[in-house]
C-alpha cells in the first residue's frame, strides 16, 4: 500500500477513547494513507468523524492505540519519549480557534521566538544567539504577512483573528518543519480573511518546501488549496482521490452526498434536494456493522451490513471503500504503480 | 425581476404586494470604553410579505445588531436605537417591553446561531415548546402537546413524542436547531429573522437546515430575513439581497441582479474571496487585504476605501450615497461603480500607478 517515497505513511491507525464502562468512542478505525513530499492532503468529513483525532495521532500527541506513522521511513509510534523529541520540530500544527491557541500575556516576538529556545537542541541550523533568533523571528514574521517592527511587541488581543492565525503560522514555520498539519485553520475566520490565510498557505509551501495535511468541513476551501483529498466518515477512510477527480466524479456515495450540500454562490443554481443526506450521524461509541454509512447510504443492500468494505482503487489513484461505488473498478489493468502520484 | 416571488426557485403567481417591515433610517449605537459605537448608521429598507431578504457581510458589519434593531432585542443598557421600524401595522420603536413580548413569537420569530442561547438547558424541549403556545396561543395543556409534535415532525425531528422528553443537551446541534425552528414557528410568524442559523453547523446539516426553512417559509407564506456572512448561502434561497459594510447598506438588489450587475466594489471582493467547489483545485483566491473598519472611528469618506482596488482620492473624503440604479430595486453606495467607465478608469488608474493593493499581503494595524 505504501510507496517508499511517501513523506509521510499512515498504517491501520487507530484512536479509542475511553468513556467508562469498558465503553470506547472509536474515533479513528484502521485509517491508512500516504503524504507525498510537496503534496497538500485534504481531510474532510463531518464534525466528530475523527479528522482533529487523525491530525494529533500523526504528531503523536496523543499516542494512538494501535497503527503506524511513519516519518521518513521511522515508525514515530515505536519511538520513546527522547526519540521523539528529536522529530517534533518537523511535524508542526496549526489549529482552528487562533486567538486561544496564543498565549496572551506573551508579546508576538516571544510566542514566535519560544519554540527556537524550546527546541534548540533538536534543530538542524542552530540559531543560538539573541541576534540569530531575533533575525529568524523577523524573517518568519514577515514572511506570513506581518510587520515585525511594529508586530514584535504587541501582544494577540491587538490583533484581529485572521492576524492571530498569521502568528500561529509563523510559531510553526520558525521551527523549519517539513509537515505542517493543519486543523480547521480558517474555520473561525471570515470569507475575506480565509482567502488571505488559504492565499498565505500556499505561498507559504511553496516557500518552505512544505508538507501539508489540510483538515476542514469546508469542501469548497479543501478543493482549493489540495492536491488530493480524503473523506471520512465515523472514524473510517471513504475515499482517497486527487481533488479534482474527487470533486468531478465521486466514488463514494457519502462523498457524493456532501458534495450536494455544498452551497453554490451562484443564483441561477436552484438548490436541490435530491441526494441530500438524511437522518443522523450514529453514535462512535457503537458503530454499525459492515460499513458504516449504510444507515444513511441510498445505495446499501444487505451485504453492507454482513460485510466490511475494503478501501481499492476504481480509477488512477482514486481509492474507495464501497460494495456499490459510484465509479465502477475498470477490468484489472496491469499492475499500475504510479497510483498513487498524485498528478 | 418580477414581484411574483420565486423564494428557493419555485414561481409563484403574481400576488398584490403588501409592505410587512418598512425600515427608516435605523441607527444604533452602543457607549464603549473607547468611545461611542454606530453598529447600524443610517439602515432604510422595505420587505413585502412572504419574501426572502438575505443580508450579508464580514462579522462585525453590524448583521445583528440590525436584526436585533429590528426586533427591538438590544441590550437595556448602552444601547441607543432611533428611527423607524413598521413592522406589520405596529411602530416598533417606542413599543414598551409587555408590548413587544405580544409581539416576539407571535408575529415576528427568530432563530439564532447558537441553538443554545434561544433553548433553556434545564427545561424537557416539549415544555418549551408547549409553553409558548399555551402562553400565546391559549391552548390547553393537551392539545399544546399535540401541536408540538405535530411541530417537530414537519421540522423533520425523527420519533417526536419520545423527544419532547429530552433535554437540548441530548440532541446533536442539527436537532437543536431544528427544535429552535419548531419554537419560533410555533405561533404561525409573519416572519422569521434567522441569524447565522447554519453557521455552526456542518454542510450536511447546513443544507438540511435551510432546505427546511425554505419549505417551512412556502408553507406558511411567511417573510424571512436570513443573515449570513456566507454569499453562497444566500445566493440560492433569497429574493434579494442587502450587503452591509461598517454599519450601513452599501448595495441592495434583487439577487440575480446582484450577481449578474454588482456595483458595489465590496461586494465584488466579497463574491471574489469565497472558494468554489466547481474551479480547480489551487485556483489563487481573491482575498481582501486588511480588516473591517472600526465603527469608533470610522475613515472618512467611503468606508471601504482603505481596501478598496478602485479607491480615488474623492472616496477618502466624501462618502458616497446610496443611490438608485437602472435596475429596479438595485440601490448601491460608491463614486467609481464596478462594470462602469468610471469603475473601470479607476482601476486602470490603480494598477498604472501601483497601488492596486496586493491580495497576498495583508496590511498591518
Ligand atoms: N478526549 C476525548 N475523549 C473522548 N472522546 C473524544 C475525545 N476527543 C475526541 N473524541 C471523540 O472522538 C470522535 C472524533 O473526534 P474528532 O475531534 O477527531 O472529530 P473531528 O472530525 O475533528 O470533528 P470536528 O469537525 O467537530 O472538529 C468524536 O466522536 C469525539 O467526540
Ligand atoms: N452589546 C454591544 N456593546 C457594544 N458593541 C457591540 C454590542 N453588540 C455589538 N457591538 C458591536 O457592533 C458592531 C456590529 O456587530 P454585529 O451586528 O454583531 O456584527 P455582525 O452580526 O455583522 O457580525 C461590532 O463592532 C460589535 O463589536
Ligand atoms: S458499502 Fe454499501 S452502505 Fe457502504 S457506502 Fe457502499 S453501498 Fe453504501
Ligand atoms: S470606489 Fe471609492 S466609493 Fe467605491 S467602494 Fe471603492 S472606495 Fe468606496
Ligand atoms: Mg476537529
Ligand atoms: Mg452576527
């Protein structure tokens, strides 16, 4: 399943919580996917599908039950406390509510500055005089849009959220990482402001040589800044596809329904009804069997419930887990490798 | 476009339009720390009966403060509201508390973004269901229960009689919004104020949401106003449409109008920035450089000149009306319009010059 010149592979992860009485929240079941280098990976699904708990298992915070991640070719699931530590610096995180994820008795200069001191044993390039990390801090500040001169010394409630989401983007970046994971990063903001993070996320990959893990419910802020997207539904993996396949011909009947919820800024678009999503998400607690859409799935027949579907490709690297998918497998082609380039 | 009303695209006959909600020249203001707030300067509109008025804007453009304007919902202490709001026969502003409660509920209804707010947590939803009709509608305490099953069943509430006895805690927030829309549609409102109703919500429910209220508002011939900050949630589902800008209106237009002749560079900017799922992916977006405004110290002139790609000279000191446009029922605020030779040589203007504002960067302060 995994090509040797993934950045980052995601095997079987699993994610349980515990919640008394032997009860578990099966948060993330058996997930198993691939980042290339350069490449932005979207996530998408419902709220409580388990995308923020897929994020945090690949930065280890928390540790998943079971599964592997690894990191250029090392398993960060195997690695003990001080192992780790090394690697933290790479994989960083970004999260949704920008304005709580700051400190806010500390000036800009200092949250952008901490991480340097914090880790400067792990780090590749030293940066251990006052100057050199000053200079950095500048370097990154500007670089994501901020004027260091006068951004250095104020503290975030001087700044407005999608400024706040500009200086957790800089405590990221000043640590050089080669993934950067993102969570909901522009959920709280305004349509205005989003297009300047989304703007500024781009911008910023290609300047760093990034990585990316996009996570968000927005389908249509997802299309825009992936390479490839993929779709979860209560803890599980649906589909995996480049986005543009993704978004044209959708294999995987709940990816189809969320594409029909998606509202269009187009009045002439009528919305229409058909192949909305109807009844409620089931409890993670106690998942159905087989797969787990079928209580809400148009397409489910009996099979769904006896038996579990297996994520295998139907088109050049679009991958599905369905009995009936949207998108018939072509006959078997000869073994195809490149599949999972995305293009 | 023609008055017969085409509410989520379903054309109705040609009916005699009636005036429900005459706005004049509506302006709140707040007493700050800092200084005295105008969240709403100025805000004149009208909405007929059954319609669908969408108003839209970034947070902080005074959305709801307009809608709570309207409803006469602002806080006792300082707040200052003045001019006028007829609203189905009754001059709002000046009506004493007792007053308005006759009328909140009854006639005019809202539902808000946070289910939670508007649903008391330690009370069995059929309760507050009930209560409300009992109250306004005098019903006895059994048909009350009737009704409000027969309530969350067209909300699309799944087993009815076993929710009455839940608490909103125990409903996932599509149910609980749901429950706020039975509640405020429970007296049979001549309209509905829905701020940000789907914003907290995922698209899934999002779509569930506002397909209910569009069949909810048919059904009952009811008006709605449904504030949003999001284009593409009322592109759809509106008659027209009112885009607010630090406080005022700055373009109003029947909707297809204002997609296909917008004036206003704001809402250009605003229609530009929203990702589509229909374009490929990395198309670059049009971000709109910098922040709102302050409504302490708002600049001078044209609020939205500091971010504005057409701004002139003229536009920082002299604030453009609000004026009529060729189409009926278009009304937009700004000296160099979009789609216009004037607009146009503004642009060009910019860009020779460079100042055309660099949508990459944001600018700081
Ligand atoms: N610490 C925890 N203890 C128990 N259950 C948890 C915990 N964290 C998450 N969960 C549960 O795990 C499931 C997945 O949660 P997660 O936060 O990953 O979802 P998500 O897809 O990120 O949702 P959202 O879009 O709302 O952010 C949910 O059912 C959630 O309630
Ligand atoms: N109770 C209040 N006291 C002081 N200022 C307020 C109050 N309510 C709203 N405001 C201010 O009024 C302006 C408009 O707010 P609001 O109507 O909530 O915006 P929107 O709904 O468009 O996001 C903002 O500057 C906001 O901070
Ligand atoms: S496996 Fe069955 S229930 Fe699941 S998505 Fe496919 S058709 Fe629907
Ligand atoms: S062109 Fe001038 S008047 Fe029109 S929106 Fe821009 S700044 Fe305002
Ligand atoms: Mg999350
Ligand atoms: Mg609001």
């Amino acid at each position: 399943m995994t090509t040797n010149d993934a950045l980052l592979s995601v095997e079987n992860l699993v994610v349980e919580y515990p919640v008394g009485r032997g009860r578990k929240v099966h948060a993330v079941s058996d997930v198993s996917f691939d980042v290339q280098a350069g490449e932005t990976l979207g996530v998408v699904g419902e709220s409580g599908c388990g995308k923020s708990t897929a994020g945090k298992a690949i930065v280890q915070l928390p540790r998943p039950t079971s599964g592997s991640v690894l990191f250029e070719g090392t398993d960060l699931v195997k690695l003990d406390g001080d192992q780790l530590r090394r690697f933290r610096p790479r994989l960083q995180m970004i999260f949704q509510d920008p304005v709580s994820s700051l400190n806010p008795r500390r000036r800009v200069e200092d949250i952008v500055g901490d991480p340097l001191s914090v880790w400067s044993a792990e780090l590749e390039s030293s940066v251990a005089s006052k100057q050199e990390r000053k200079a950095k801090v500048a370097e990154v500040l500007e670089a994501v849009g901020l004027d260091p001169v006068s951004a250095a010394g104020r503290r975030p409630h001087e700044f407005s959220g999608g400024q706040c989401q500009r200086i957790s983007i800089a405590r990221a970046l000043v640590l050089e990482p080669k993934v950067l994971i993102c969570d909901e990063p522009v959920s709280a903001l305004d349509v205005s402001i989003q297009a300047q993070i989304i703007n500024l996320l781009e911008a910023m990959k290609a300047r760093f040589s990034l990585t990316l893990v996009f996570i968000s419910h927005d389908l249509a802020v997802v299309r825009n800044i992936s390479d490839r997207v993929a779709v979860m539904y209560l803890g599980k993996l649906c589909e995996l596809a480049p986005s543009d396949v993704l978004y044209r011909t959708p294999a995987h009947p709940y990816t189809a329904a969320l594409l029909a919820s998606i509202p269009e800024p187009d009045p002439a678009i009528v919305p229409s009804t058909t192949g909305r999503l109807t009844g409620e998400l089931p409890s993670s607690i106690d998942p159905p069997s087989g797969c787990r859409f079928r209580t809400r799935c148009p397409r489910a027949e009996e099979r769904c419930a006896a038996e579990e579907p297996v994520l295998r490709e139907v088109a050049t690297g679009q991958r599905v887990a369905c009995h009936f998918p949207l998108v018939e497998a072509r006959p078997a082609a000869p073994a195809n490798v490149a599949s999972q380039q995305s293009a | 476009m023609s008055r017969g009303h085409t509410t989520a695209g379903h054309e109705y006959p040609e009916i005699p339009a009636e005036t429900l909600l005459t706005v004049e020249d509506l302006r709140t203001t707040f007493d700050t720390p800092r200084g005295k707030l105008t969240a709403v300067d100025g805000v004149s509109f009208e909405l007929e009966a059954g319609r669908t008025l969408g108003v839209v804007g970034e947070s902080g453009s005074g959305k709801t403060v307009l809608s709570r304007s309207v409803m006469r919902l602002l806080p006792k202490r300082g707040a200052t509201s003045t001019g006028r709001v007829r609203f189905n026969g009754h001059e709002m502003v000046g009506l004493t508390q007792k007053q308005l409660r006759g009328i909140w509920g009854t006639e005019l209804a809202m539902v808000f973004q946070d289910p939670m707010t508007s649903l008391n947590p330690t009370m069995r939803i059929g309760n507050q269901i009930t209560e409300s009709l009992r109250y306004h509608l005098g019903m006895s305490s059994s048909e009350a229960t009737e009704h409000a099953v027969v309530l969350l069943s067209s909300v699309g509430i799944p087993t009815p009689e076993r929710r009455l006895h839940d608490y909103p805690h125990q409903l996932s927030g599509g149910l609980r919004q749901r429950v706020t829309i039975a509640i405020a549609l429970a007296c049979g409102p001549r309209l509905l104020f829905a701020d940000e109703p789907t914003t907290a919500l995922d698209v899934t429910v999002q779509a569930q949401i506002l397909d209910l209220l569009a069949a909810q508002q048919r059904e009952r011939s009811m008006a709605m106003i449904l504030v949003t900050h999001d284009l593409g949630v009322v592109a759809g589902r509106t008659d027209d449409i009112a885009v607010m800008y630090g406080g005022k209106i700055v373009e109003q237009a029947p909707t297809k109008t204002l997609f296909a002749e917008m004036r206003m560079p704001y809402t250009e900017a605003l229609l530009g920035s929203i990702p589509r799922a229909d374009q490929p992916s990395h198309t670059p977006l049009q971000a709109i450089p910098g922040r709102p405004p302050d409504l302490v110290s708002p600049p001078p002139g044209c609020r939205f000149a500091p971010r504005c790609p057409y701004a002139q000279p003229r536009c920082r000191h002299e604030e453009p009306p609000l004026r009529e446009a060729p189409t009926k029922g278009h009304r937009f605020a700004c000296w160099f319009p979009v789609g216009t030779p004037e607009g146009r040589q503004a642009l060009e203007e910019n860009r020779v010059r460079g100042v055309a504002l660099d949508p990459a960067r944001s600018v700081t302060t």
